[in-house]
C-alpha cells in the first residue's frame, strides 16, 4: 500500500476490491495470500481514519459541554 494518506472512502474501496478477489475460485494460493495482505492493510488504515474522527468528536462534544 502507499505510504501516503488515501480516503476513508479509497481505503474501503481498495479493502472491498481485495475481498472480491479473495472470492474468485481463479484465485491462486499466493495471489490470496497477497490480497489478505492488502486487505489487512485497508482494514488497519480504515479503522485509523474512523479512530481519528471518532476522537475529534469526542474533543469538539467535550469542548461543546
């Protein structure tokens, strides 16, 4: 996966493409390992982005009170 930040959206994207591929009976062994990697990795940087924003709301409903 590239080191630079891509989208919630591009992330989820990218991690539903790698579970399709996983469910393709042309799948090799390696290529599935490979797309399990992927897919890891999409999964990891999705729940990133949805800790982040989970703890800007925090902040910003704290700030609020």
């Amino acid at each position: 996966m590239d080191e630079k930040k891509i989208s919630f959206e591009e992330s989820l994207k990218k991690l539903e493409e790698a579970s399709e591929k996983l469910k393709s009976q042309e799948t090799s062994l390696e290529e599935a390992i490979q797309y399990y990697e992927e897919g890891i990795q999409y999964f990891k940087e999705c729940n990133e982005i949805l800790d982040n924003a989970s703890q800007k709301i925090e902040t910003l409903t704290k700030q609020e009170a």
